[in-house]
C-alpha cells in the first residue's frame, strides 16, 4: 500500500494512468513555461527588459516544450529521453542560481558605508533574492524524477550502462525535503513582499503561518522512515491548505489590481500585487501531493 491508499483507501480502485515520476515531470514543464511568464511580468516593472533578463523568460517556455517531447519519446527510448531531460534541469538549476547572483547583486549597496551595504530593507524591496531559485528547485525535482528507482523506494537510481547509484533516501524521502524546501522558499519570499506594505492587512500573516506550517511537516515526512497514517493525514491536511491559499491570495491580488469599478488595467497588473506569485503556494501543494502517489514504475505495477 502506498501513501495515497493509506490516507485515502478508496483510491485503491482507481487505475491513475500515469506513474508519480511522470505526474512529476509532466508538473516540472508546466513550471518552466509559467516561470517564464511570471518572469516576464515581473520583469516589466523595470519598463525596459535588459538582455539577461531575457534568459529566463525565453528559457522557461523553451524547456518546457523541451520536456514535453522528451516525455514523447520517453515512450520508445526512455535513456534518450533521460538525457534530455536532465540536461534541460541541469540548465534550469544554472539558470535559478544565476538569477539569484543577479537578484542578490542589486540588492548590494558596495559603496554604502560599512554596515550598511546590506540591509533589510534592501532585501524588502530587491528584486525578490528567492524567485530565481525556483528555477533551480523545479531542475532538482525534475532530475529526481527523470532516473528510475529500482526497485521502488530503495534509494537506489538505475543509470545508463547498467550502472547504479545508492542514495542516502529513498525517493519518496527526498522527495518530501524538496517539497518542504520550495514551501520555506515560498514564505520567505512572501514574507519579503508583505513586508513592503508593513503586514498592515493581519490577513496577510496567513501565507506565513501555512507556509511554516506545510515547512516543518514536509520535513518531518522526510525525517520519518515509516510515517503512520496520522502523519500522513496532517501532511495532506497542510497541502491542501498550501493550495487553498495561493487560489484565494492569487484572487485577492487580482482584486487589488483592479480599479474601484472594477476595471482591468494592464499597469496596475505589472506594478501592483503579483497575482501570479500567490500560486507558488498552490504549485507547491500540488507538488506535495503527487509524492503520495505510487513510486511503482508501470513496468512493476504491470
């Protein structure tokens, strides 16, 4: 029995018709082509996109239709397909850290007396340090997901030529440390943006409550070699509420961005409340939640 049919045995019934890696890499491409398009709105505000911001946003659609066709050939050549696909994350994971030396320089005052070349506020109101890492975290999940585990949960990845790799975790584990790192990822770069309006909404604070929340049992999940069916409940519990409050914050920062009649108006959309960032929360949930599913490659299940 797998986690999912722990929490939820009904689902033993249900044939999904595909495998949790798959469900995974299939999640990792939509990430690429919608990073690039958040990327692109977010790098409006400037009014002028230089040439290396362009990296990103031609970068994300780029890799995600790469992923798309590898996952096509997947289905005669999955070696060739492998390759490809960790290429593309390994360039995603470059192109996340690069963009977090680009974020993190402008938020460096070098001729600022000492003490003072970096502040919070510089943080506050610096192009947001943790975005860019994003990148990097869907090029880890990715490259997790594209190496088979075999067998299921041992740790141990099936490379080319036979060769095999043990892992200190088994898949499912690290899986679940990577899901608690983009949920500690997302409430800091939440708590960054709130912090530009002094948290004067209290409802504001609760991004950052779920945020941890989904942060510390993400993790306990991958501390535990066994989690029990409670464990896993509280962890379903927290994902869901990770999804709920990206839908809900998205809504309440397209609301902002609206005039008081009600009118859409594209500037107030490129220099208002992001209404796209709020759904890394739900991203993340539903990330969370393809974990639970079964680690059995369709060879093993069939």
């Amino acid at each position: 029995m797998y986690y999912m049919e722990s929490v939820f045995p009904a689902v033993r019934r249900v044939r999904i018709p595909i495998t949790r890696d798959q469900a995974m890499l299939l999640m990792a491409a939509m990430n690429e082509i919608m990073l690039g398009a958040e990327t692109y709105i977010a790098h409006l505000i400037s009014g002028t996109i230089v040439p290396y911001e362009w990296i990103p946003i031609i970068f994300g659609p780029v890799a995600g239709v790469l992923l798309i066709l590898a996952g096509l050939l997947a289905l005669r050549n999955r070696p060739a397909a492998t390759v490809i696909a960790t290429l593309v994350f390994l360039a995603s994971i470059l192109v996340g850290l690069l963009g977090a030396f680009f974020h993190v320089r402008r938020a460096i005052l070098p001729t600022a007396p000492a003490g003072e070349q970096v502040s919070v506020p510089l943080l506050v109101w610096a192009p947001p340090i943790l975005g860019p890492l994003t990148f990097s975290l869907i090029g880890l999940l990715g490259i997790s997901s594209a190496w088979m585990e075999d067998p299921a949960d041992s740790g141990i990845l099936a490379l080319l030529g036979g060769r095999r790799l043990r892992l200190p975790y088994s898949k499912t584990r690290a899986y679940f440390f990577m899901v608690s790192m983009g949920s500690l990822a997302t409430v800091i770069s939440s708590v960054l943006d709130h912090a530009r309006t002094n948290f004067a909404n209290p409802w504001l604070w609760v991004p950052t409550g779920v945020g941890v929340f989904a942060t510390v049992v993400a993790a306990t999940l991958g501390i535990l070699e066994k989690p029990k069916r409670g464990d896993l409940v509280v962890y379903v519990l927290a994902m869901i509420a990770m999804i709920a409050t990206g839908v809900m914050g998205s809504i309440l920062h397209i609301q902002n961005n609206l005039t008081s009649e009600g009118v859409i108006v594209g500037e107030r959309f490129i220099r208002g409340a992001p209404f796209l960032a709020p759904l890394l929360f739900a991203d993340i949930g539903a990330i969370g939640l393809l974990v639970l599913l079964d680690p059995k490659e369709r060879q093993e299940v069939d």
